[in-house]
C-alpha cells in the first residue's frame, strides 16, 4: 500500500470514534488542564500558564477581543514579548503527524449539527444551501481542481504532516497538495497595508513562550473552512496555540475571527497525532493532482464536479 494511503487508513481509524467522542476523552486534553499544559525546559511557561484550560473559557477569552489580531497582542504581551528559541532548547517536534477528527473543521461538532460556528445570517443561509445541495449530491470540492486547500483548512485537512521547528521559523508542512505554511518567529511583523494582499495560507508570524507556539495568521484569500463548513472572507485572521502536550499527542488551540462571515470567533482545537514510523519507510510524498491527464476535474453547470474528458484508450472511445 502507498504510504499516503497507508496513514489515511490510520488517520480514518483514529477518527472513527471522533462522532461519538472528544480529545479529552482519549486522556491527552486531561494532561492539559491537570498539568495546566506542557513546559519547556527549566519549567518555562507552557500553553495552560497562556490561556485557560477549560474549553468555555477559552471560547471567553476570545470574546473578550475583536480581532485576531487583538488577542494576539494580549497573549503576547501575557508572554511578557515572548523569547527566542536556543539551539541549546528546541521542542522536539520530529516526525510525522495525522490529524484526529471527523471531516468538519470542529472537531467537538456533533454528528448532524449544521455547524459548531456562529454565523451571520448571509453565511448561515449559503451554508444551508450548499448542505442542501451536497445531500443531493451536487457539490464542487476546490481541491478537485488542485486548488490549494489555503488557511484554515490546513489545520482540519487529512493525510501526513510534518513540523519543523529552527530559531526563527518554523514550518509546518503537509503532503495534501504540497502544503507549506511558513511561520516567521524571528521578531518580524506582518506586511504593511499596502504590501499586503490575500494569499492562500495567509501570512503567519510567531512567538515563543518555552516550547509552546503562538501563531497569528492574516491576509488570507477567501475559501471554506473545510468540505461541508462554513465559507470565510479575506477579512479573517486566527490565532493559534500549540503545544506538545506528550510524546505523540499535538493539540491547537484556534480561534477564527472574521466580521463577515463569524458573530463571533470561532474556537476550536485540533489534535495530531505522531504516526508510527519505526522503520522510517513513511514519508512526505510529492503531491502533483496532474500526473494523469485524465483527472481533470471541471465544475458543471450544476455545481457538482466531473471529469472534462475521461477516456484511456481509443477503444474506449467508440
């Protein structure tokens, strides 16, 4: 078996009790708010000394701002500015990774909710009909053309993962169309107004407190939040925490705003699991959707998606 589909056969069974369960139910969100979060180091701060470990008070604590950008500042300024990694003090986030969850972009959503997120009546209403669609089965996927998934989706999107932590960057990649968001956390800030312009998985800065991550994103283009989700503007931007909370267990906690779009934000929380790989025959492959010609994919006049010219041979032409 390919080893893309060898970890989506994995990723579908740590899925399989996702409708019926949360992460805290496996014990790794109990590691969290009993240890008040994963140190570095020396005991340097970690994710629960940053924001609360309790889910309704982290959903408060966005509240309490009306940006991402606002709350990031405050988390920020928490964190006393944050502080350069050291070589001599680098989290170990080697490996390869699978994202736990159903195919929603809340994890915690239950099984036939609409949507976990507060919408405005615009949004509800295109959701309620894109749902309504997709039951009869019209529905167009931007990944069936090779679109990028872009940013959010990239937190909720299947398949192989790595994360690679230096001083001053850290990238986080995946094997779905070739994903790389590169998060800068160097001291730099985001591009000026009249530099900045959307791009699929937006623009990302950090900071470091211990070995925990804090992750703002802005300048997106607009897309889904996930197959079946909510849609979002350019105007939203996110705020992300990770935090290795055990050898194999990542957890992220995200907070969505967009005024066009959202209420309010929209938090959730992702996990990632490491994926076995004892002999180190899994890998990050290259993902290129045109290596045969014959999936190209275009949206009908219907909304759904379908081949353009599906055919092998001649003989099956006639």
């Amino acid at each position: 078996m390919r080893p893309s589909l060898r970890i989506f056969a994995l990723g579908s069974l740590l899925a399989a009790c996702a409708w019926g369960c949360t992460p805290d139910s496996s014990g790794t969100g109990a590691a969290v708010g009993a240890a008040g979060g994963a140190s570095g180091a020396g005991g340097a701060a970690g994710a629960g000394d940053l924001v609360p470990a309790a889910r309704d008070a982290k959903v408060a604590l966005g509240l309490q701002y009306k940006s991402g950008a606002e709350l990031y500042a405050a988390l920020k300024a928490r964190a006393g500015g944050g502080a350069p990694l050291s070589p001599d003090d680098m989290p170990d986030w080697t490996g390869l990774w699978t994202r736990v969850g159903p195919p929603v972009f809340d994890p915690e959503q239950k099984q036939g909710e609409l949507t976990s997120a507060k919408l405005t009546p615009d949004a509800l209403a295109d959701l309620q009909h894109r749902r309504e669609l997709s039951a009869k089965g019209v529905e167009y996927d931007p990944l069936s053309n090779c679109s990028p998934p872009g940013f959010p989706r990239w937190l909720a999107i299947p398949f192989l993962r790595e994360f690679i932590v230096t001083p001053g960057q850290t990238y986080l990649f995946s094997e779905t169309m070739n994903n790389l968001r590169r998060v800068y956390t160097d001291g730099r800030d985001h591009p000026s107004a009249a530099d900045a312009y959307p791009l699929y998985y937006g623009d990302s800065i950090g900071f470091w407190t211990g070995h925990t991550l804090v992750i703002h994103t802005s300048q997106v283009t607009a897309g889904i939040f996930h197959r079946n989700d909510p849609k979002y503007s350019e105007q939203l931007d996110a705020v992300e925490v990770w935090n290795k909370v055990d050898p194999t267990t990542m957890l992220v906690d995200v907070w969505a705003y967009d005024p066009a779009t959202l209420v309010e934000p929209w938090y959730v929380r992702q996990t990632y699991k490491q994926v076995p790989n004892p002999d180190g025959y899994l890998r990050i492959n290259y993902w290129y959707c045109g290596e045969n010609p014959n999936n190209t994919v275009v949206e009908t006049t219907e909304g759904t998606s379908q081949f353009s010219d599906f055919t092998f041979t001649d003989k099956d032409d006639k």
